[in-house]
C-alpha cells in the first residue's frame, strides 16, 4: 500500500517539474521573442533583409550643414 503511494507522490512531483520546465522555458521564449522583435526593424530600415543595393540608413542633410561639417573636417584635418 505505502508503494502504491509513494509512486503516486512521484508521479505528482514529476508532473509539477514538468509544469516548472514548461513554464521556463514559455519565459525564456516570450523574452527571446520579445528581443528579437526589438533588432529586427532597425536591420529591415538599414536594408540588411531588404533587396535594397545600398545598405545603411538613408538621411537628409541640407547643404548648409553638409558645408559645415566639411569645414569641421578641413579645420581638424590640419592639426596634428
């Protein structure tokens, strides 16, 4: 009799393992998910998973500022 229920305890504890393992690893996917959901757009912008020939992220600069930063550049360039 006591066999009987020692094997039933055993069973109840396998089974709250293997409700712990599933719940880990739900967790450890939904974080993985959620991580993976937060690189991704940023690669689909830069047209790293895009058939785009140029890759990076495309930006408009006025042709004042571009005009300075070169200045900047010159002026830097000359020091050493």
């Amino acid at each position: 009799m006591s066999h009987e229920l020692s094997a039933m305890s055993y069973k109840g504890e396998a089974i709250q393992m293997d409700k712990t393992l599933i719940t880990v690893i739900l967790i450890v996917v939904l974080f993985t998910g959620f991580l993976i959901g937060f690189s991704i757009p940023p690669y689909i912008q830069a047209g790293v998973f895009s058939g785009r020939k140029e890759k990076g992220v495309e930006s408009q600069i006025d042709k004042d500022l571009e005009k300075h930063y070169k200045d900047l550049f010159k002026e830097n360039s000359g020091k050493e």
